[in-house]
C-alpha cells in the first residue's frame, strides 16, 4: 500500500446511528480543515484544564473556524473528577445557554474526558460530544467504548453513563509535552491490550517499547491504532458490558483498590493497572493457567518500561473491603480477569477462595 | 371477553431489550404475588418522600417478600428534584453498598420517579428501577417515556438521561388519599392526551371527568390505561424525542414559564400545563388551525375539572426569556406545538412571530 506516511489513520467505531470515527495522527488540532470535517456542532463547550489549556487551548480554538466558543478550564487531577465538578460544567452549560444541538469538546486526558463525557450526557439528556485526548491513556484507552463517569468517596466511576462520541481526534504530537511519568503509566494500558488479546502485538511492544515511549511518531500511531481496534472489537461484541467487555478490567480490580486506598491520584491509573496487571497474572500462575515464563515475559515488559510491579502493602483486609465495592461483583462473588496464556484473557468468579486470599496476601500484606 | 373486574390491566412497552408492562389496577402495591412477578432485583432501595411513605412505605415494604430493602425518605415538593437531592440518593446507594445487579423502586409522584430514576441511570452506569407512580399525573405522564431528570436553577429537566423502567405499577387506589388539586393538575395531563391525539378519548372525558375526578376505580383505569397507550404510540415511533414526540409537550412550553417564573411548586406542573395548553390553542386559532367551537370545548373541559385557563401576569419578556432557554430551541427559533383541529397536535417552527408575540401579550402581559 502506498500510504503517504502524513496521512492520519481513520478507525470506524461501527455502532449503528452512534457510530464515529477514530482519527489518529500528528499536528491534527491545528488541522482546521480535519475539524470542520468532524465536529459538526456550531455552538461548543471546550472543556479542558490548567495543564493542557496554556499548551493547546490557543491552537485549538484557532482552528475551529465558524464556530460559537466558550471555555471551561478545570483544576488538574483525579480529584477534578467528581460531582460538585460535574455540577460546575453543567451550570457552565447552562450559564452558555447551550441548548440540545450544542456540542462539548473535551480537550485532556481521562479526567477530562469522562467529566466532559458524562457532562454531555445528562445535559439536556445528552448532547453531542467529541474528544481531543492529549494523553497517551486517553488515546488508547478512553477513546473506545462510550464510558463516562465521575468518582465517589465510595468508589472510583461510580456515578456515570455510556455516552459514545460523535468523534475522537488522537493527535500524537501533543504527547511530547506529556510528563514521561503520564506517558509510561499510559503504556501501561497499550500493554495490557497486548496480554489480554493479542500476543502478537505483545510481542511487537517488547521489541518496540522503546519507540513508543520516546514519542516516535509511526510507532505511537501504530501502538495507539491497534489498541483502539482491540478494544473496538471487544466493545463491539459486547457493548454494556454483560460479558466479554469485562476483559478491559483486565488489572483494574486490583488496580482500583490501590488507587481508592492511597487516595485518588497518589499513584497514577496505569501505574496502578501495571501492578494490578502482576497480581491478576501472579493468580492465574497459582491456578494453572499462566506459564512462568509467560509472567516472567509480563514482568520484563512492564520493567522495561519503567512501570511498578509491586503493589504498595495496603493490607490484605482493606484490599477485600475495596474491591468488595466493585461494580464486577455479581450475586456476592468478585468475577476476576485472569490470563490463560500470553494474548488470552479469561473472565471468571470460579475459583478457589483461598487462591484469592494467597494472592492477595503475597500482594497486599501490611510491611512487617 | 369475559375478565373479572378485578384483574389489573396491563400494557406492554415494547422496546426490544428494554421492554417492560404497565400494571394497572386497584391494591397492587400489596399484592405480594405480583410485585414478586415483576421485581427481579433481590436487593432494592425504596426512594420515597415524607407525605408518601406514611401512607404506602410499610404495607409495600410487607408485600415484597425475600428481599433485603433499604429506603430513603425525601422531603415533599419540586424543591427535592434537585442535584443536591441526587447527591443524597446517590450517596445513600453507595452506603448501602448497592452493586449493578441491585434495583431502585421509586414510590411517589414524578418528583421522586424522575429522581430516582435519573440515580437509577447513572448509578453504577446503570441499575434497573421499578416505578410505583402515586399520583394521576405520574400514573399518566411517568409510566412511558424513559425520561428522567432533575431540573436546575437554570431550567425544568435540565439534567437528566432516558433510562426505561423494568416494569410500571399503577395502583389506582392510592389515588384516593391524593389531594385533589393534584389529581385535578394530572387530569390536565389525561386532558392533554386527547387534545393532541384521540378525540374521542377527549369526547369520553368530556363525559367522565366527574367519575374520573371522584376516583371511581373504573374510569380511572380506562384513561390512565387509554394515556398510557397514547404516549406509548408516540414514544415508539420516537424514543429519543427527534420528531412527533414533541407533541408530548403541548401546553409545556408555555407552562414551563409558568412554573418557571413563578418558582417551581407555586403552581402545579399540570395547572400551569393547563394554562399552556390554553395559549397553545389560542394561537392555534390565531393561526386558523382550530375552530372557535373547538378551542371553547377546551376551555369548557378543562374549566369544569377545576383547572385554571388564565395564566398569570408574568410579563411578556420573561416569558419570552424563558421560553427561549426551553430544550425545543433548534437553531435559535422556538418549535411549539399547536392544534390542527382537536386530537391532531402540530409541531412547527414555521409561525409569523407576530402572532406569537400576540399570544404572549393575551396571555402573560403584566397587570395594568
């Protein structure tokens, strides 16, 4: 094929009326021509936050040409991420006098994404949306899936909707300004992609995450455009999450007790998710269904790429409390995504209680 | 056929997945049998407020059997349908560590069923919810439509998300211990559903509105039974509210700014919407669209129930200010429903302003 390599990569989100594309590539936020192509709303929110607004905010509002805009600048963090939040970008809405043919462009990373998301959600009972990830997690991993949501003192995305957007603009040129801490924490999530489905695209990462984590272009749009068509296909198959679409957890119930016990944003989601990742392997070796060396390859990869493979010693009890809370418990018993091999996830609430104690043991135990 | 009086109506809402029925009849929210029949979830939060649960909380809480229930008792009035009041909600399901497969039972009028059910909606992404409507206007307005909300200082409904009860329960008994100023505001309702879409439903009310309002079981049965299936038509040629189910709205628009400027609670929804329905028709007639003869059997219906067919002297500018803030905004000019002759609604954005305006100084010109 004799692609120009300028040209961005268009994925097609196939959902029926809520279908949208996936437009992945470098500069695309100053592309006025690509914008006016996708985002269809004359009247726009920009909601973004104190980080991102001084770097992109400017360019952005450049090349949207013809458009009514307002602006929302948030405070940076997880923290941004709640209900007297969401009240602020509902009475911005609001304030805007944006009524239901309006749109909300989410301009950052996660936070951003599933506030503006759910935001555009319940006002006026769902306007459109469109989202402008600037981080490497929010390319691969908010893009797909229609999920938005706030957090809870009881829990991490408790309250929230699945919301699809009308569109999603990955520009990879933004990551380079990300801290390197955000960007390995985010490759967390292109290698969790590689383990739970596709163990050639595992294979792929170990020799190229070097690429990918020194902001190589070719290497970020192949990375960020083979995670999105995983997570399509799964959501795809599943979109409400009944049943295969548990995979994506895949880390995340151990990786939510970590980040609800230090506090949101103590240690980032995919730091978390990394660590979350070895205790999820570490449980499907003890039951069988892992080879050794295909945890240790788990282990190497997460290494190489500057990720903790160690949970901090919350305590095996808090832990259970934690992940009690769960939004994947069902009648009682925590359904668990473990690995049966490299690239094969498994979704399951059969398994020993005392496997998932000695797991969560090995894991969590207080220090001595 | 031969049915024995006794036995409850029930209307099916077919929306493929998210199918549910209507049950209609006299003390159904103690039989045991039933409840059991259509209330899947075994733990459940009744949401109820302080006027409702002293009549109703414990002999429902008696009828479902083998369940573990928890419940929330609100304060009474529009004042609750509030994102403070989510908050608590929302709050009191986390507290009660509520998981996905958990349900929400909503007891009371449509303060608490489109509260509890826009918590429904965005708790956990999604729980199920059983609607128990306890006034005529809920039993009528509520039941089909999937729309839930709570409004904001902004505007009425401003906030909310469509999400389909698992099943509707329309006890015509407990219609006895309503007030009847709020059973004469629902008929303003049951009113409506003849005027935009059935006149010989509107012909039988004119007939019935005496038994109606005296609550003879029968007659309640057939018009909430008759509105029910007039919403459910109009709902199933259009969910999302994108064409003829605008009609839902007519008297609305106008009787938002009722509600609205005179605070929300001062009047009943359903008086202000009578109000409305009176502008509506009269600029019907303004425009040649309904005969004289015709608005008077409106006006001549909707007086002998008691309801007001003046609105009050709020002023044509606020009136207008409000009006433009309402969710039929589509590019800056203001859709409203109006009467083709009685039982044929219009949706048009097509009206001389003028004639507009001339409806708004009959109808809301400040007191001389």
């Amino acid at each position: 094929m004799n692609r120009v390599k300028q040209e961005p990569e268009t994925l097609s989100i196939n959902l029926g009326e809520r279908s949208y594309p996936i437009v992945i590539g470098a500069g695309l936020i100053t592309d006025a021509a690509l914008l006016d192509r996708h985002i269809k709303a004359r009247n726009l929110m920009i909601v973004t936050n104190e980080v991102v607004a001084p770097l992109y905010l400017e360019q952005l509002k450049g090349a949207l040409q013809g458009k009514q805009l307002h602006e929302l600048i948030l405070p940076d963090g997880e923290h941004t991420k709640s209900m007297s939040t969401l009240n602020q970008v509902l009475d911005a809405l609001v304030a805007a006098r944006l009524n239901r043919d309006a749109g909300i462009i989410a301009l950052g990373g996660g936070v951003i994404g599933d506030m503006a998301g759910f935001a555009a959600a319940c006002y006026q009972r769902g306007v459109d949306y469109y989202q402008i990830p600037t981080t490497l997690l929010s390319q691969v991993d908010s893009s797909v899936g229609g999920k938005t949501a706030v957090n809870h003192p009881g829990g991490k995305n408790l309250i929230g909707a699945f919301h699809q957007p009308r569109c999603v603009i990955a520009d990879t040129q933004v990551l380079s300004t990300l801290p390197e801490r955000e960007l390995r924490a985010g490759f967390a999530e292109v290698i969790k992609y590689g383990l739970i489905r596709d163990p050639a695209f595992f294979a792929w990462l170990e020799k190229n995450a070097q690429r990918v984590l020194s902001c190589n272009p070719e290497a970020l749009t192949v990375a960020i455009k083979r995670c999105c068509e995983l997570k399509a296909e799964v959501v795809g198959i599943d979109e409400r999450e009944n049943g295969l679409r548990a995979i994506l957890n895949f880390g995340h119930t151990f990786g939510h007790a970590i980040e609800n016990a230090l506090g949101y944003g103590e240690w980032l989601h995919g730091e978390a998710v990394a660590a979350g990742m070895v205790l999820a392997a570490e449980m499907s070796v003890r039951l069988g269904y892992l080879s050794a060396v295909d945890y240790q390859r788990t282990l190497d990869l997460l290494q190489i790429s500057g990720l903790p493979i160690k949970a901090p010693p919350i305590g095996v009890n808090k832990a259970r409390e934690l992940m009690s809370m769960d939004k994947k418990v069902h009648a009682g018993q925590l359904r668990l995504v473990l690995l049966q091999g490299l690239g094969n996830a498994l979704v399951t609430d059969k398994y020993p209680a005392e496997v998932f104690t000695a797991t969560l043991q090995h894991g969590f135990a207080d220090q001595p």
